[in-house]
C-alpha cells in the first residue's frame, strides 16, 4: 500500500500531522528520524517517516513505530535490487555503510553496501 493508504488503515487524521516537504530529500527524511518523533497512529517511538500527500491538509509527515510500519507494508514499484541500490546511495549520501537484509531469499540474504 501506498503512504496515504497506510495513514487511513491506521486511522491517522491528516489534519494532526506536522507539515512537509512535499518531496524531501533522504536527508530531511533521516534527520526527522533521528529525531524520533512520536508514531502518527499510536503516539509511541517511531522509526520511519514518509509524507503524506492529502489533498486538503498537503505535505505531512507520517511517523510510524516498527508494528504501526509492519501493519502497513509498502509496495515497491521497482525492482527489488533497484530499491537496494537506492538504498544503499541514500546511505552513502548522509555517510552510513547499509547492511541490508531481503526476503527474496528467505531471509538469508545479506547485501552489503
Ligand atoms: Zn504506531
């Protein structure tokens, strides 16, 4: 499901949530996440962000704890090893090695960057 899908399966009400880019770069979406804010659905520690783009309120963020993101999967619209690779140049970009772990194996997969 797309973000804005995910924010109504959650319940999430555009209207409470904080103000976006509407299109950040990883950079912004990184530093939101350092900054831990609480989960839009359920007020706990988040660890992802992503903005919603709601036609009435505009850019939001949405901030998901790990089971809020979980209840919600993405679907990815490239290839796999594409999403890996852009993975890997956004950490490169904010100087993080990624170590990254897929299911196309069953989980036993390790890609390093
Ligand atoms: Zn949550």
């Amino acid at each position: 499901m797309n973000i804005g899908e995910a924010a109504r399966k959650l319940g999430v009400d555009p209207a409470a949530l904080c103000p976006a880019s509407a299109e950040p770069r990883f950079t912004e979406v990184w530093e939101r996440m350092r900054q831990g804010p609480p989960c839009s659905a359920c007020g706990q520690p988040s660890r992802t962000s992503g903005v919603v783009h709601d036609p009435v309120h505009g850019p939001r963020w949405l901030d998901r704890r790990r089971d809020c993101f979980l209840a919600t999967p993405a679907i990815l619209r490239q290839p796999l090893s594409q999403a890996v690779m852009n993975i890997r140049e956004a950490a490169a970009e904010v100087g993080l090695r990624a170590v990254l772990h897929t299911d196309e194996d069953g989980w036993q997969d390790e890609l390093r960057g």
